[in-house]
C-alpha cells in the first residue's frame, strides 16, 4: 500500500470522522469518485463515521440534477456514508449549507471585529494579469466593507499559499474556505482525503482556524492524495475518466476503470476484479 497514506490510516480510530464534500456545480467526474473511494475505504477500514457534506453555497451553478447525480452515483459504485443526507429532498430540508449560513457569519463577524479583513473592488479581470499573487497594495482600495458589490479579504502572511484569500463573496455569500472551516467544526471532523491541488486550500482552512480561535480545528489531518492521471498525464476525468462516469449513469460498468485506478495506487492486487468499493476493504489485510 502507498506509504504515506497507510500512515495516515494508522492515525484514524473508530471515534474519528471523514467526510466527502462534492460540490452541485456538475456532474461527478473520476477524480472525484477516486477521492471518495479513498475516504470511504479510510473510514470502512479503521471502523471511522464518514459523512456526506455537499457544499452548495454557489446557487448560480446549482443544479437539482448535480445533487441527485451526487446519489445515484455514489449508490452505484457502492460507496455508503453513516451520516449525511440520503436523498434530493432530504438534503435541501436538513443538510444544505444555506441551513447554516448564520453560522458562517458569525464567523466572518469574528474575523472582522479582530481588523483581519479589507474590502476588495477588483474584478476577476483586474485580477487576472496578477495569477494566483494578490498585489499588497490592492489591500488599501479605501473601501468600507458595507460599500455594495465588494468582496472580503483576509489579511495573510507574506508568501502564503493563498494570498489575502476572499472570504466573503461580492454578492454577501461566505466564501468557500469559511464555510469548509465551520462545517468541519460544526460536524466533528477529524480526519480528510483531499486532492494535491487542494494542498493551498488547507493551509487557507489551518490559518482562518487560527484567525477565529478555533483550536478544536487545529488537530485535524488532511491527506493530500495525487491527482488522479492519464497515460496522457492529463487529470482523468478530461478524458478516459469522465466516459467511465458516464457509463454509470447508462447503466455501464464503467466504474471498474475508476476501482481499478484505485487499486493500483492503493497497491491493491491487479489480479482481482473490483466491482464495487467494498472489493477494496477486502482486497487487503490491514494492521
């Protein structure tokens, strides 16, 4: 089994807590069923909860037909959750996060009365030309955080991943990284399998925790898995891996590709079929 990631099983016991976080914007692609099937098979084998968080704060890209893509695909290649919700309407009676937007606030209102944050006026093309660095000097725009159609930022060290970072949108909805923060908080997490390219997004996440004063956030470990590549060195599912995922909502057995995909990073034996992901628990002793 890959090294790293079997030392991070050995940190997670039966009181700890995974989760899956899928975003509604889309439909599932292969490199999210590879993150999933490595949280799933983190939880299932060290006896852990795992939760199903779905993250639908961008209402513009939601779709009803993303969330119940979300379901159908996750049932299909047997990946099951111990909490969470279990269907379209349960999610948006019990599980959505604009059920929790109070919460959010309250924490951007932490960070604001600590003078962490600015207000910034500059439009994705103003931004552009910068890449992924946030010019210092944008931070003294002159603009009061109640002026319309700004967004906030967070004030952050020199030469951090993710520079001055937004934390609250132009159109008033809490950022991403704010509301990740308050989720994990909010549900017990403890432990994540999380893509390389999130690796910023979690220096973003340890740092807010910091901001807020929330220590109980400090302790939980991410894992940080590679991409998910094809022979192309391209991320899988702009290729081979989205056509996988599309035979699973025809009804195909696409899905093995993707098991197998799993199996092999895993170390796995390549010898056996795996046909649902429960065929990784059992394809493997572990200590």
């Amino acid at each position: 089994m890959n090294g790293a990631f079997s030392h991070f099983l050995e940190t997670i016991g039966n009181r700890c807590r995974l989760r899956m976080a899928p975003t509604p914007s889309g439909y599932l692609h292969a490199g999210n069923l590879f993150n999933f099937l490595l949280n799933h098979f983190a939880a299932r084998s060290r006896g852990a909860k795992l939760l199903l968080r779905i993250d639908d704060l961008d209402a513009d890209r939601k779709r009803a037909a993303y969330v119940e893509d979300i379901f159908s695909t996750l049932a299909r290649v047997g990946i099951d959750w111990d909490e969470g919700p279990r269907s379209v309407v349960d999610f948006e009676s019990h599980w959505s996060q604009h059920l929790r937007l109070p919460a959010y606030h309250a924490a951007l209102d932490v960070l604001r009365s600590k003078n962490l944050l600015f207000a910034c006026g500059k439009s994705r093309r103003d931004l552009a030309p910068y890449g992924s660095t946030y010019p210092a000097h944008f931070r003294n725009q002159g603009l009061d955080l109640e002026a319309p159609d700004v967004a906030w930022r967070i004030k952050t060290p020199p030469d951090f991943p993710l520079p001055d970072f937004v934390v609250r949108r132009r159109d008033g909805i809490p950022a991403y990284q704010i509301a990740s923060v308050c989720d994990d908080l909010h549900f017990g997490v403890t432990h994540a399998v999380r893509g390389a390219d999130l690796e910023a997004s979690t220096s973003a996440q340890y740092y807010l925790a910091e901001c807020l004063g929330a220590s109980s956030f400090l302790p939980i470990q991410f894992f940080h898995h590679p991409l998910l590549l094809d022979e192309k060195g391209e991320k899988l599912y702009k290729s081979a891996g989205s056509e996988a995922v599309n035979t699973i909502k025809e009804g195909g057995d696409g899905h093995q590709e993707i098991l197998k995909a799993t199996a092999q990073w895993l170390g796995l034996p390549e010898d056996r079929k795996y046909s649902a992901a429960g065929d990784l628990l059992n394809a493997i002793e572990l200590p």
